[in-house]
C-alpha cells in the first residue's frame, strides 16, 4: 500500500520560507561586502548654510549613508524617513548620515521640523547628482539609499539599495504581514489624526481644525 504523502502545512510553508529569508539575507551581505566601490566626483548640494560637497557631508567619517528621498510630496518616503530617525543617533555613532532630496533646503527644513527628523538634510535641486548616482537604474528621483566610502581624498559608491514594498529598509511591512496584510492593504499617510464629531468633544466642538 502507497503511503499517501501529507500536504505541507501553512505554517510548515511559512517557516520554510523564513529560513530561505534569512539564508539569502547572509548571502546578499556576503555579496554586497564583494561589491566593487566605483568612483563619483565630488557634487555640489544646497543646504541652509549654503553649498555643501558631497565630501563635505562626510563629516570627517570615512562612510555615508545618502538618503534618496522623492521630498515631502511622497508619504512612502516620508514614512521610511520616519523610520530612519528612530535609529539615527546609532548611525551617526559610526557613519555619516543625510537625506537628499529635490526640496530647497528651507522647505526640507520646516517638513522635517514638523516630522521631528533629527538627521542632516541637503537638497541636490534635481540636478546631476540625482540623475547620475540613481538608487537604482533608470530612474531619476528614486527613492532609495546609496553608501559611499572616502579613501585617500577620493570617494567611490559601494553599494545601492531601491527602497519599495517588502524592502528591507522599513521595518513595517513584516509588522503588517504577520497581520497577513501587504501594501495592497494600507497606504501610509502624513497624519493619522481624526475629526472627532462634536458630541464627542468636552469644549463643545466649536472651530475643531
């Protein structure tokens, strides 16, 4: 008699798949520590003291995480930006850190006084920066990160990242998986603040904004 083979379960599935996760993870930092560094010339950016180099944003550190940020019209960029200030003061321990985006450096910083970013920011103005050192190919203002490295008065690009659903760089899409939601299920907005309705108000509800 032929044992019938049993079905793998959800569950079975589901920690199959978490192993491979973290099995590729390994992989892809063994392979991103195997990258080539290219060479970049040293761009020009604005921010509120005026033009800063993108050696200037190393801030004597031999490393940099760049932030492409699509500015404060995008809430998904908003909210990895978001994110990254939670953990910025540990970056910055060891590297340096900026945002960069499109933005003149007087709307970065009244968008980011009102999300309380803690982290530098500098605008390349939609420039040749942007066009040229892209997160990812053929895309001008996509968001993502870049890390660059300073070796001997010259700076080169080691590694590059697309930020997107499902990426590795906010931690909220395993949160809401584990609800079994995807990104199809819950866009992020700039506030979450709701109007309550006047009954419910103890000042009587009079001009609520």
């Amino acid at each position: 008699m032929t044992a019938v083979k049993k079905k793998k379960s959800v569950a079975a599935d589901i920690a199959e798949t978490e192993s491979e996760l973290m099995r590729l993870s390994v992989k892809l930092t063994e392979l991103r520590k195997q990258a080539a560094p290219l060479p970049v010339k040293n761009y020009k950016f604005k921010d509120l003291n005026g033009e800063v180099t993108l050696e200037e944003l190393f801030a004597g550190r031999d490393r940099l995480f760049a932030i492409h940020n699509m500015g404060q019209g995008c809430r998904y960029c908003t909210l990895w930006a978001d994110g990254f200030n939670g953990f910025v003061s540990h970056l910055e321990d060891r590297f340096a850190f900026v945002l960069l985006s499109k933005d003149d450096p007087e709307t970065q910083r009244r968008f980011a006084n009102q999300r309380g970013w803690r982290f530098r920011m500098a605008s390349h103005g939609g420039g040749a920066y942007i066009k040229e050192q892209s997160a990812g190919p053929g895309g001008d203002n996509m968001p993502g990160m870049v890390c660059y490295e300073k070796r001997g008065g010259k700076i080169f690009r080691k590694n590059a990242a697309v930020f997107g659903p499902n990426d590795q760089f906010c931690a909220l899409w395993p949160v809401l998986s584990l609800a079994g939601l995807s990104e199809a299920d819950w866009v992020p907005q700039y506030s979450y603040w709701k109007r309550p309705a006047k009954g419910d108000m103890d000042d009587g509800g009079n001009d609520v904004r």
